[in-house]
C-alpha cells in the first residue's frame, strides 16, 4: 500500500513529466534547435529519477521493512531489490 502522502507527491510528479513530455513532442514537431530538444529530454529524464527515488523509498519504508518482519521474507526483499537495482543499471 502506497502511503498516501508520497502517493500524492508521485502523482503530481509524474502529472508534471507528462507536461514536459508533451512539451517535448511539441518542440520536436515544430523542429526545435536540437540542445533545446535535448535539454528538455535530460530535464524529463531528472524527473523520471526524482518519481523512482520517491517510489523506491515508498517501498522501502512500507513493503520491505513488512517483509523483513516476517520468516523467509527477506529472501523476496532481497530478491525484488536485486532486480530493481539492475534494471536501474542497464
């Protein structure tokens, strides 16, 4: 269950990355100077990694510390962070 607080604050945050996506998708279409293109991707890609560490700590604060708590599930913990990490990393 996402804790309500951080569950508003990611959802204003991704309403905002779909405003500079379509930002984005404007520019392009009307062939913006590509490092205006550029920045406003670098820009979407910020906030993209802001949204993950607020649903990375989301999980970290209510699923794992659950799962921790009781016996064999620390494995999936484990196991879940392990696959998120790596993904992170590609």
């Amino acid at each position: 269950m996402l804790d309500q607080k951080l569950k508003t604050r990611a959802i204003h945050r991704a309403k905002i990355i779909r405003g500079q996506l379509d930002g984005l998708v404007k520019a392009i279409e009307s062939e913006e100077y590509c490092p205006i293109l550029l920045e406003q991707s670098l820009a979407i890609q910020r906030s993209l990694k802001s949204l993950d560490r607020f649903l990375l700590e989301n999980h970290l604060r209510s699923h794992v510390k659950q799962q921790m708590q009781k016996a064999g599930g620390d494995e999936k913990a484990i196991k879940e962070l392990i696959r998120v990490y790596t993904l992170s990393n590609k």
